[in-house]
C-alpha cells in the first residue's frame, strides 16, 4: 500500500505526462485533498465526498459548511476546494475579456455556468459591454428572491453609465435547476428592456441559467431591444 507521499508523486507523474486525462473524478478529489490534508486517508474522504454530492460537481458547488460535515475535512481542504472553483471563475472571465461576446457565447456560458449553475439564492447580475460588444463589467445587482420589484431598472442604468456601456447581457438563476422562464421573468425582462431602450442602452439577451441547461430569451424569441411599438407590432402578429 502506497503512502500518501508516494500516492501523491504517482498522480503528480499521471499529470505531469498526460493533464488529468484517464483521471477519475474520485482521483482528481484525492489529488487535490494531498496538498490540503497530506497525513490522512484522502482515499476515503475522496470516496465520502462524492458519494454525499453526487460527484465533483457537487462538491465544488457545496456549501462550506457542508464539506466539513465529512469526516476528515478541515479549513484547508475547504479553502483549496473553494480557490480552485473560485479561480476557474476568474480564468473564464478574463478569457471573455477584449472577445466580441457576441459571437464568442461560449465563453459566456462557460463562466455563467460555473459561477451561477450552482448557487442556492437567485442572482441577478448585468453583463455591461462596450460598443464593440466587448465586456466593461459585470454587476451582481440582487441576490435573493428575483422580480420587477426588487431588480430596480434605475440600478441597472446606473451601473450603465458608470461604466460607460453601449449594450447589456441580464442573467439570473434558477436555484430549483431548471431554466424554463416563469412569467415574472417575461415581465422582468420586459421591464428592463424599456428602462434600457429610454437611455440608448441595447438589451442583446436575458439569459437563465439551470443546473444542465440555459434559456436565452433572444434564442427563444422574445422580442428585447427594439422600440416599444415594434414590439407590440410583433407580439400581436404572434397572438394571430
């Protein structure tokens, strides 16, 4: 049986030669838990953390409290979980950053889906862009129970100005997982996009993101960021 420092130098060789290709998701956690708690069994806590969130998903989406309710797991294993999930936030922003989003929703996604797919509150954040479609900022603008009450159009305009923006992305989640739009999102969405279209500011999308699926409001054919009479015009073409 390997000791832990041996174990360790086996998967640090396994990486060093191919990334974690072949890896399982139960080697990547143990992989990681060697450098947080080097004198323990990380095979077992690896094995009792995905079993108890249903795979490596689970677990960097877990609340902190959650992972030191398993055995062995201590301040450092959770802090090296959480900084190299909140790292990977980081990397795939930046990456979007002097992209044309637009054309690159991928890399939208990508980040939308790992910092929003987990999260157990609703957030609702603005995706600010210049006139190049390249992202200025972006805002958490709510957090908690989302509606047209409580997501203040004026806010959203004002985090606008501050950052010079021609055109905005809003983005919210569904903690449930799924991303089927409710009709306090349609009139949220509408709401937003008249506050936005009275100062020039162009709504592209209202993106929702689920735990494995999104819904994109301009994919879906909402009619957003048009005056208010092309999209009466459209609507009641629809209606017949």
């Amino acid at each position: 049986m390997f000791s832990n420092r041996d174990y360790r130098k086996i998967l640090k060789e396994r990486f060093k030669q191919g990334s974690l290709q072949g890896f399982h998701s139960n080697e990547i956690l143990e992989f990681i838990l060697l450098y947080a708690v080097p004198k323990k069994d990380v095979k077992q806590m690896a094995k009792a953390l995905i079993a108890r969130f249903k795979g490596l998903r689970g677990v960097f989406d877990a609340d902190p409290e959650e992972l030191r309710g398993v055995n062995g797991i201590g301040d450092n294993a959770v802090v090296l979980i959480k900084l190299l999930k909140d790292i990977t936030g980081v990397y795939l922003k930046e990456r979007m950053m002097g992209k044309d989003i637009i054309t690159c929703t991928r890399d939208v996604l990508d980040y939308l889906n790992l910092t929003l797919s987990g999260e157990r509150v609703e957030k609702f954040m603005a995706i600010y862009m210049n006139g190049r479609n390249e992202v200025q900022a972006i805002e958490v603008l709510h957090e908690g129970t989302i509606n047209q009450t409580v997501v203040y159009p004026r806010k959203a305009i004002e985090k606008a100005f501050k950052h010079n923006a021609n055109s905005v992305i809003f983005v919210h989640n569904h903690p449930s997982g799924d991303a089927t739009p409710s009709n306090v999102d349609w009139q949220l969405t509408r709401v937003l996009d008249r506050a936005a279209l009275a100062v020039d500011l162009f709504v592209h999308d209202h993106i929702i993101i689920g735990k494995n699926s999104h819904f994109s409001a301009r994919e879906n054919g909402w009619i957003i960021g048009c005056p208010v009479n092309q999209q009466r015009a459209a609507e009641s073409k629809n209606i017949r």
